[in-house]
C-alpha cells in the first residue's frame, strides 16, 4: 500500500495536494473595524454553555473586515499569491469564563477554501463568502480618504460630500453585514473614522 503525505486533505504521495500547509501560520493584512453596542441579550443567545455575557460592557460588538496575506514558516505561497491572499468578515462578542473576560467570534465568513478549512481546523465558525472593503488611497480621482495635513487642529466629521469607506460581505444568497463610516481628520495626518454605521442581518 502506497502511503500518503500533507498536512490536510487531500494527501497523496508527494503530500503537494494538501489543501494547508503545516503551521505555524503567518498573517499580516489590512483590517477596519466598526464597533458598536447592541441589545445584550443578543449576544447572550450566541454563547454556548458554559460562556457567560461579560459583567463590563455586555452588549459590545465589533464587526471586523481584513485583507489578509498569509503563509506557513517557508513563505512558498508568497510565490503563487492565489494560495495566500484571501479577504475576511468577521464578529467578535465579548464573553466571560471561570471569571476571565474574553472574545468569541461568532460569526465569520471568507472568500478563499484554503482559509474556510484553516479556520475550521483552528475551530472558527466559517462561512463562505464574497467580502469586499474600499481602499483607503490619498493619492488619484479615487480615493476612500485624503489625510490632513499634520499640522491642521482637529474637525468635526464631515456633513457632506465626503468619501465614505464602505465594506459589504454577501453569504449567498443575501448580504449578511455591511458598514459605512467618515473621516475625521487627526492632528498625526491619518484619518479617524467615525460615525460609522453597521448593519448586520446574520439570518
């Protein structure tokens, strides 16, 4: 009998077909990230036993969208960036055990299979997903945001007329999340973006 090799399936002779290298993994991406506060007893409802809500700050949620580079410890999917790139959406609750605060995501969907078979292995619930984030840019007709000089003071967030990050995420058949958020300019010259707005249908 011929044995076969690969971390993950599907294993074969040579072990090349395996779908994820062995860790460790290594990450480095483009993340923005919308908090908002919500009914605490919605988030109660996404705690398994034996989680409990956290006693600070219950109902906090934060809605996550990253641009991610990946690779195990040789860098060789940096060579073929299709086995590496990969973009994410995910939810994030706060939660409590034996007295320690900690995070839980409890939703969370990507757009690659290698990343949706990573992640169930690591034991996140994905899903698959399309994600897509405008890219902040201070440069071109397009930008998502034009940084203020460093020495302009501080200003209240636009009214109008300004461009407005926005970052949808479809699970067929119908969007699961979506946020859109402005700028306000900082004295250290990056945008700070405020006023956001998320809206969740997780259903």
């Amino acid at each position: 009998m011929t044995s076969v090799r690969g971390y993950f399936h599907p294993k074969t002779a040579t072990g090349a077909s395996s779908l994820i290298p062995s860790p460790p993994w290594r990450y480095s991406g483009d993340l923005l990230t919308v908090e908002y506060r919500t009914d605490p007893a919605r988030v109660r409802e996404l705690l398994p036993e034996p989680l409990r809500l956290a006693d600070e700050d219950p109902g906090a949620v934060a809605l996550i969208w990253a641009d991610w580079q990946s690779c195990a410890a040789s860098g060789d999917e940096l060579l073929d960036p299709v086995r590496a790139q990969y973009k994410e959406a995910f939810a994030v609750v706060r939660c409590q055990y034996q007295g320690r605060t900690f995070s839980r995501c409890v939703y969370i969907w990507v757009d690659k299979d290698f990343a949706i078979a990573r992640g169930l292995h690591q034991g996140y619930p994905k899903k698959l997903g399309s994600i897509h984030q405008t890219r902040p840019h201070p440069y071109g007709p397009a930008p998502a945001s034009r940084p203020a000089p460093a020495s302009a003071p501080p200003s209240p967030p636009p009214t109008g007329g300004s461009p407005r990050p926005s970052s949808p995420c479809a699970s067929p058949p119908r969007a699961a999340v979506s946020s859109t958020a402005t700028p306000w300019p900082t004295t250290a010259g990056c945008p700070l973006w405020r006023r956001a707005r998320a809206s969740p249908s997780t259903s």
